[in-house]
C-alpha cells in the first residue's frame, strides 16, 4: 500500500469522526504531510515537490470522493504557491526543517493593522479559516493606513500568536475546521507579509500558474470528486430491492436516463476543467504567460464545475429515494457537501460575469484578473 492509498483508507475509516469533530484531526494532517499533500505547492528549490496543477488536483480529487472535508483540507497543500511570494529568505527559514508545511488562513475580513518598527501589529477576527487546528502557519489579511485599494497583504503567524476560536458550524463539509482566528496585538515582521496571488520570489514553472484562479480549483474539484461518489453510489444501488416491492430501479428507464444524463454532464464538466488547466500549463512550461483569456478560463471551469457537481450530487439524491434522507446515509452528507463548494466566493455564479467580460472585451469586475 503506498502512503496515498493509506490516506484514503484512513479517510474512509475515520470519515464520520471528522462530521463528528467537526475537524480533520492534526494526526490526519500528518498523515497527509507523509503522503506529500502539502510539499505539492512548495518550491523544490525549499525539497518540495512543486507539482503541476493537474497532478495536484487529482489527489484532491480523489480524496474528495472519499470525503469532502478531508479533499477540502488537503486541497491547502497548494497554498504555498501564495507563500512563493515571501522573500526568499523568510521561505530558507519556513522550510528549514522541511517542506511539508501545513498552512491556513482566514483571510477575510480583512483588518487594519498599525505600521510598527520592522512591520506590523495586527488584531483582529477572521473568518472561514480551514484547517486551522492542523496548520503549522496561519495568515490573516491586513490593510496599512487609508488605502484600501488593490490586494490586501497577508500576515503570517505562529499559532502559539493565534486564538482559535472553534465556531464553524455548517450544514456541509462539517469536517473541514473552518473556525475564525483572532489576533490580540501580534508584532508579525514585514518580511512575514506578502500581497496575495501577488508576483513570487521563486523562478519555477508553478510559481508563474496564475495563483487565485489555482486557489479557485483546488476547491472546485472537492465537488467533483464528491459528485462522484454520490453518483457512484446511485449506479450502484441499481439493483436494490425497494421498500415497496415496485421494480429495482435500474429496471426503469426514468433511472437509467437520469443516471447518464447525470455522467454526461459531469463528465463533460470534468474535462473542460482539466482542458483548461492543461492548456494554461503548457504555456507556463513553454516560457509564456498565461494569458487573460486563459486565465478567465480557468476561472470559469471551476465555477462551472463546482455548479454541475452540485447539480448531479442533487440528481443523485433525488436517484437515492426515501433511504437518501437517513442522516449517516453517503447520498444525504454527499449533497451536504457538495452544497457548499459552489458558495465560495471563487465560484459563485459571479465568475460567469467576469468571463462574459472577458469574452466581449469589457473590464471585468476589479480583482478578476
């Protein structure tokens, strides 16, 4: 068993304590810290693995469809992209004893913090932290005087100088920890600070993949891995007996129709997902930027994906009968799950705006781009 496949039968095994816990559990972020998850986005330049987006994504992928709030959590793991921006001498010292460096952040609101000598003093409260209880580092978002123009800077902090406080409570992914961090006065140095998806210190392929349209990715393919298993689940119940006595439902053509409408669309979702990625990835590999088209593309893909997921986990359900209504049944925390991903902010139904924008050559909305 390699030590991916041993992360995917801990997931299954302990699924329901993180529902539970409302957390992923700091010994299943080790774990994942053993399987690479959280090298995959640091520099090798640092000993990380620095791995293309596609390659990423698919492990996310693949734990999600085993649980949503452990892909959920695990998807982090590309967030060192964002940390790429440092100074090159603040990451020698993050990664000096290795790069598997679990990082959180709850990131907005974003507060104002006071200019000290050599940096910052920040308080605070931020919400929708994910994983936090597990994170070797946290950031926060700060804005310095009246300006509060542009990307916001992102503080990075120890978490002996954060309070976490445990709070998140939600109807799907109950398992990811998204709890608020609160800050009393912390002194973070300037070097500690970075502008986010702002331009990196590292010369690697990755580093030049256009960062917030990567963060908006790695949570849209949670869904579809969720989708998955939710459809998965349904072709699979096929032949069940029902409670009735009516016929099993793979004997009606109203359920077979369902079921590969359901894989059409979720299929064709999945590869203009991985189209996009790809075809930015070749140009970032040939030298080039990615280019606002492309971009806008990427972007558009995971809020698409992240809609369609959804609507198949609900066709699904729908598929699953009175049994799918069972708290503890796969098809009710599947649909639970699959809810959420499309109200993050980076996949709500506002990306369609930007990229018809895009398309018809208007300036999109500010921070689209």
């Amino acid at each position: 068993m390699t030590r991916f496949d041993q992360v995917l039968a801990v997931v299954a095994e302990r699924r329901a304590e993180f529902e539970e816990k409302r957390q992923v559990p700091p010994d299943v972020v080790a774990l994942f810290k053993r399987a690479g998850i959280y090298r995959a986005g640091v520099p090798r330049r640092f000993g990380g693995d620095a791995l293309p987006p596609a390659d990423f994504l698919r492990l996310v992928e693949r734990i999600s469809a085993v649980d949503g709030s452990a892909g959920w959590v695990a998807s982090f793991g590309s967030s060192a992209v964002y940390l790429a921006a440092l100074p090159l001498e603040t990451q020698a010292l993050l990664y000096a004893d290795g790069p598997d460096v679990a990082f959180a952040g709850g990131l907005f609101p974003v507060q104002p913090a006071e200019r000290v000598a050599g940096g910052y003093r920040v308080s605070g409260r931020w919400r929708f932290a994910s994983g936090c209880n597990g994170a070797d580092v946290l950031g926060v978002g700060i804005r310095v005087g009246e300006n509060q123009a542009g990307r916001p800077l992102t503080a990075v902090l120890r978490p002996e100088q954060v309070e976490i406080d445990e709070n998140w409570d939600a109807l799907g992914l109950r398992g990811t920890g998204s709890h608020d961090l609160v800050v009393r006065g912390a002194v973070v140095a300037e070097e500690w600070t970075f502008v986010r998806g702002g331009g990196p210190t590292v010369d690697e392929p990755l580093y030049r993949y256009p960062t917030v349209p990567y963060a908006g990715q790695v949570l849209a393919v949670v869904g579809l891995g969720v989708a998955r298993a939710a459809l998965d689940h349904v072709i699979a119940q096929g032949g069940r007996a029902g409670y009735t006595g009516a016929p099993e439902p793979a004997a009606r053509a109203t359920y077979r129709i369902a079921v590969g409408r359901a894989e059409a669309h979720l299929r064709s979702a999945r590869a203009f997902f991985y189209e996009a990625t790809g075809d930015a990835w070749s140009t970032v590999e040939a030298g080039d930027p990615v280019a606002p088209g492309q971009t806008s593309l990427l972007r558009l893909a995971s809020a698409h994906l992240a809609q369609t997921s959804f609507e198949v986990a609900q066709s699904a359900y729908r598929l699953g009968g009175i049994a799918a209504v069972a708290s503890g049944n796969p098809l009710e925390r599947h649909l639970r799950d699959a809810s959420v991903v499309p109200q993050h902010a980076f996949l709500q139904e506002g990306m369609y705006d930007g990229v018809g924008a895009v398309l018809t050559g208007v300036r999109p909305f500010p921070g689209y781009l």
